[in-house]
C-alpha cells in the first residue's frame, strides 16, 4: 500500500519538476547557500607506504641471499629456520601474502595477454628473483623465504615417507595446476593461484599490519579478527596444514605451480647443498631425515640392460598416448573453463532467456547496461570458447608431454654412488646437516678450534 | 632432458650440464628484458576500481571482498543530489513515515546520515565506518532518483590484491585496474 503511495508521489513529483530539471537528471539540484561537499577520495597509499612494494622486493632479494649465506657458508638449519620465519612473519601476516612470487606467474601471463594491464618492477623481481637465485644456489627460496611454504614448514611435525611413485605422480598435478593458472591468467577471467591460495586467508585472519602501523602513527591500535566470505579458503588451508603434519609441505610438494617452474632450474643450479660437507661414508643416518622425500639412496646393482630397455620403450611408447589423452582431457574441459568469461556467461543467460528457462537476474541487469547486441555478444563468446577450448588442449597436451617426460627420466637409470639430494625437488631446508656425522666431527672440530682461541 | 649416463662419462654430462645451465640463464634474460619492456611501456602502478556506469548492485562487493566490512563503500556525487526530501536511497520503500527511525531506513547499517539544510532539502552523506558496500541505496536512488548514490573501492581500506576477489563474482565485468594516481571513476555533472 504505502508503497504505490510514494512510487504515486515520485511520479507527480516528476511531472511536477521535469520542466525545470535539467536534461539528464531527473530531478533538480537545489540553491543553496553553501557550497556543496566535495566526493572524497581517499589516496590509495600515504607517504612510504606508497612504494612498499619496491621494499618488498628488496627484502625478498636479501631474504634469498640470506637463506643461501645460511644453507651454503654456515651450514645452519637454525640460521634457515629463522630467516624462514621472518620471511613468514614479513611476507604472510605484515604484507598479508600479496604479491608473491607464486601468484606473479599470472601477472607476467596476463601482461603479455595484453588487455592494457601492465606488469610492474617489482612483480617482475618478485616472479624472477627466485628465479635467478634458485639457478645460482638451488631452491633455497622455497626452503627459506616463501611464506606458503614456511607456514606448512612449521607444522610439519611428523612427517611420513610417500612411496615415490604416489609422490611423482601427485607432482604433476602442479604441472596441470600452472597451465591451467597461466591460461586463464592469460585471457584475463580468473587468477586461479589467487582463488584458490589456502594460506593467504590465514595471513588475513588477523591484521598484524595495520594494528602495527597504527602503533606506528601512535594511535590506539585494534585488532579484529576477519573472515569475510574467506571461510571456504579458511577451511581449505586448515586442511591444507593439518594433512602438512603427516605429509611435509603438501603444497609446496603437489600443489605449487611456482616449483614446476623452480625443480628443472635447481637441477641446473651453479651450486647446490650437499648433505655432508665432506665425503659421504654411506652411514645411512641422513636417509630418514629429510622430511620432502628429496634425499636419495646410491643407486642399487644394476638389473640389466634388457630390463632397462624394456622399461624405457614402454615409456616411449606411452609418451605420445599421454600426451594425446590430454588433448582430449583439454578439449572437454574447454567449454566449462570458458564460463569464467564474461561475455561467455552473457551468451548463456541469453541463450537460457530466449529458451524461456529461469535465468541470472543480475546478469540480465548486466546484459542491459551494456552496449552490445545478442548477435555480437554470442559472436564474442563463440569466439572466446573455440579459443579457451584451444588453449586447454593446449595445456592438456603440455601436462601429457611433462608427465611423459618424467616417465622417460624416471626409467633411465642413473649412477648415483653416495646419499645425495634430490635437485628437483631438495628445498635446501638444512634439516639433512644435523644428522651426518661428518658434519657433526667438522662442527667440534670447529667448536674446539674456536675455543683453543679464545 | 634424457641424459646417459650407463658410464661415468663426466666431462660430457658436465658439457650438457653447463650448456642447459647456459641455455637457463638465456631464457631468463629474455623473460626478463620482455616483462621490463612490458613494464616500462605500460602506466605504472595500477589499483583496483569499479565502474559505476556498469555496476547492477547485485551486491557481492558486501560479501566477496578479503576485508570485513568490504573496501567498496557507497559514496555520494553531491553536485548531482537532488537533495530530496523523499529520497529512495535513504527510505525503504515500505517506510510508513519519512522519519529517520531505523524501520524506514533503506539501509541495513543505518550507514547514511540525513541531515536537514533548507525546507524542503535534505543532504544525505554516507558514514564509511558503519556502510557495507551493499548497494541497496545505489539502487534505490537509480531507479527512482538522479543517481548521485554509487559504489567505489576505497583505497584507504582496499589492500590492492593481486586480483581483486570481487572482480570474477562481478556480474556485470564492471571491476577493473585504474592507474594509481587515477584511483576513482566517480560521476560527476
């Protein structure tokens, strides 16, 4: 009732004034004696905190430095571990785990997909600095610096062996996990690392930053706990940290598709850790102390030509069956990525309207306030859906070519006399010197040579 | 990638070696003198802002922001404001009177401020502690009003993610990065 009676009252009101309003409003501004306020606008950042991001990035480059100083010249997991909880301290709770290096992957994909966004320095040295430094000294990065990682390296506490075919086999989800992420970022719809980072909304759950920036300007600071609409995120990174109790860094293992890019850099790296700072006398104490699975055992006997050639051309064989069932693994799952497009999802509310079937009110609020027609609209997103389904197949074809690969070098044997770290997948976490004996003798050694100085 | 190494043939795995390691370092300056390019032809910095002209206040920037209450809040374009009395931004449309008792209220945070300035015109102004981004008095005051109500990230709260969480929930593609020194798409006369 009372509400015809005001839409009754808006309506004379309208014939009333539309003489006199002007002609795009529809109702006149007032006279009046003051002048009017001006619409705030809040600067983005004030002062410093502008350019923090160039800060950050120096502190990543000096984190990485660290974390190598330690793992190479003093040989310390303690050293290691805390500069893998400042980093953890800094980069998670203080800069609430955005940019990161993970995440830039997809800011580098989506600036060279070129929709106007361009990538900034310091993204650029967030993507490549560990990059570089894991080229010079292995992933150091990962063990030392990456707050996703150092949240899971925390609570590691009891990890379990993974059989090495189920450990290989998880790892290539990464694999999948990165073209997905880089072909999405690509055509600009979603940054799925960002979707879908389990950790971020833990950083975010309580803002340590503001309160101490607060403290710094010398107001009063208050801390309130924040969830907002992150509860998915929240549970998934629960999950995500206590599987990480019986299975270390399941993230960084099977997930991260940063480490896709990191594992064939280490295995090139100018240098590497090694497990003992001298020769290896095959004591079999540091086979357990590795909680990743990186450390290797020397090679067993060899079984035989023939068994190994077996094994390699069945692997051949499959390389190219791999590789074809992900062409159609990308090619099926085409038309439901490409629901992440706008113009996509605009097309199927207009095909659902014109069926007469229940469609998306805000979408169709959406489909009026914007220029185009149905005709170019479904033109758009036919094109958008032939070229995400080709960018899938593309992916799928990219996982089956890795997966293949992996297969072929896992088949060729390799001569490996002593217990040595696994390049690929070695985090340089340092939790390998403290069980080697010989490191142990170099310590006293050193200790006792330091205390005849002093 | 397949290297054999059936015999300690080290002097050629270490060839193949330094020659992958040679080859990495390529790739990674190319990688890098394109993304500077990149860089250095693009505008800088970039926030995260919405369009008003394509906003249809479906109201997921209330609940899809990382921050509680979200950074996108309603602000008012004055010189527009018809300063009405009856304004369909400020009164539910069931209200029974024109008071300012919470009942009458469009807003579910009682976030707007009703302030009388010269019979028969009221200035209405949003109070950003208490307003949620929901954008029920957007849409009240387009419908039947000039419009002055509308939404935007405010950059003193907006912690500028990587991509903004409410930009993919967007029915409307309305959300997109602005360069930092232009951090607002306001409407004006």
């Amino acid at each position: 009732m009372t509400s015809t009676r005001h839409a009754g009252i808006i309506l004379i009101l309208l014939m009333l004034l539309s003489g006199a309003a002007t002609a795009d409003l529809r109702f006149p501004t007032p006279e009046l004696d003051e002048p009017l306020p001006e619409t705030t606008t809040p600067e983005p950042r004030q002062g410093i905190w502008r350019h923090i991001e160039y800060v950050d990035a120096a502190v990543l480059a000096g984190a990485i430095v660290a974390a190598s100083w330690f793992a190479f010249k003093r040989r310390s997991r303690r050293g290691i571990a805390v500069v893998m909880l400042l980093s953890l301290f800094y980069f998670g709770f203080y800069r609430l785990g955005c940019v990161c290096s993970i995440g830039a992957v997809q800011n580098a994909a989506l600036s060279i997909g070129g929709d106007g966004y361009a990538v900034s320095f310091p993204i650029i040295a967030f993507l490549l600095l560990p990059l570089f430094g894991t080229l010079l000294f292995g992933r150091t990065f990962c063990g030392g610096v990456c707050p996703l990682g150092a949240i899971q390296d925390v609570v590691a506490l009891k990890a379990l062996k993974i059989p090495r075919p189920i450990e290989a086999g998880l790892s290539l989800f990464a694999v999948a996990y990165l073209a997905a992420a880089v072909l999405l970022a690509f055509s600009g719809t979603v940054f799925l690392i960002c979707r879908f980072d389990p950790f971020v909304s833990i950083f975010r759950l309580v803002p340590v930053g503001k309160w101490i920036e607060q403290v710094a300007m010398g107001e009063a600071g208050r801390v309130s706990f924040s969830v907002a609409g992150r509860v998915d995120l929240l549970i998934l990174g629960g999950v995500m940290l206590l599987v990480g109790v019986f299975v270390a860094r399941p993230y960084c293992r099977y997930i991260c598709p940063y480490s896709v890019l990191l594992r064939p850099l280490s295995r090139l790296s100018k240098w590497h850790v090694t497990i003992t700072p001298d020769e290896c006398v095959q004591c079999r104490l540091c086979e357990n102390s590795c909680p990743y699975n990186a450390i290797e055992a020397p090679s067993a006997p060899d079984p035989g030509r023939h068994f190994g050639k077996l094994g390699l051309s069945v692997c051949l064989v499959l390389w190219p069956v791999m590789i074809a069932a992900g062409l159609c693994a990308g090619w099926l799952a085409g038309p439901a990525v490409s629901r992440t497009d706008h113009h996509v999802r605009l097309a199927e509310h207009l095909r659902r309207a014109d069926a007469g079937e229940e469609t998306d009110h805000d979408l169709a609020a959406a489909y009026d306030r914007q220029p185009l027609g149905a005709d170019e609209i479904h033109a758009i997103a036919g094109r958008v859906r032939s070229r995400v389904r080709h960018g899938a197949m593309i992916v799928g074809g990219f996982v089956g070519l890795v997966a293949g690969m992996r297969l072929v070098r896992w088949s060729v044997r390799r001569r490996r006399p002593d217990y040595v770290p696994d390049r690929g997948t070695c985090l340089s976490c340092g939790r390998c010197f403290e069980v080697c004996p010989i490191e142990r003798k170099r310590r006293n050694d050193a200790a006792a040579s330091a205390g005849e100085d002093g | 990638m397949t290297d054999r190494d059936d015999k300690p043939k080290l002097t050629r795995r270490e060839l193949l070696r330094r020659g992958l390691q040679a080859g990495g370092v390529v790739v990674l300056a190319g990688g890098t003198a394109g993304l500077i390019s990149e860089a250095v032809a693009g505008k800088g910095d970039t926030v995260w802002q919405l369009d008003p002209d394509k906003c249809v206040k479906c109201g997921n920037c209330a609940t899809r922001c990382v921050l509680d209450p979200s950074a996108v809040k309603a602000v008012h374009a004055y010189e527009i404001c018809g300063y009405c009395e009856l304004c369909t931004g400020y009164f539910d449309p069931k209200a029974t009177e024109l008071t300012t008792a919470a009942e009458n209220q469009l807003c579910p945070t009682g976030a707007i401020v009703r302030t009388f300035k010269k019979d028969p015109y009221y200035e209405y102004s949003i109070d950003e502690e208490l307003c949620i981004g929901c954008g029920k008095c957007v849409d009240g005051c387009e419908r039947f009003g000039n419009g002055s109500l509308f939404l935007q990230v405010r950059h003193d709260r907006c912690v500028n993610c990587n991509k903004c969480t409410i930009a993919p929930a967007c029915p409307a593609d309305a959300f997109r990065r602005v360069p930092a020194d232009q951090p607002y798409l306001l409407k004006t006369r």
